[in-house]
C-alpha cells in the first residue's frame, strides 16, 4: 500500500467555552483561587448533549 501522506480533517461544532480561555480573565481567576469553582458553573449551564459531544471528539482527537 502506498503511503499518501497527512490527511487534513477540519471540525465544525458548537465548543464549550471556559472563562480561563481569556488570558486577563485566566489570571484574575488563578489570583483569586476561584477559577475551578466559575468553570463549573458555566459548564453547569450548557446543555449535556453539547458536553457529551465536546468529550467524545476530545478523546478521538488525542488519539
């Protein structure tokens, strides 16, 4: 079999945001020792579905 070289595979879906994604936010939260505690609260909010998708892609990409 020949080998035909890296295959490029662009994903599209809705993506849970954390508020540490922010850089001046990230380090008001690391500061103040509250970042896990407001993360948790805002992947309270999303719907399971959207975490469940977010999960499963996440592990067949670090494959």
């Amino acid at each position: 079999m020949k080998n035909i070289g890296y295959v490029l595979i662009e994903v599209v879906m809705n993506l849970p945001i954390h508020l540490g994604q922010c850089s001046h936010c990230r380090l008001v939260f690391e500061d103040t020792g509250i970042e896990k505690l407001v993360n948790r609260e805002v992947q309270r909010d999303y719907p399971p579905n959207l975490h469940d998708d977010f999960v499963r892609l996440s592990e067949w990409i670090a494959v």
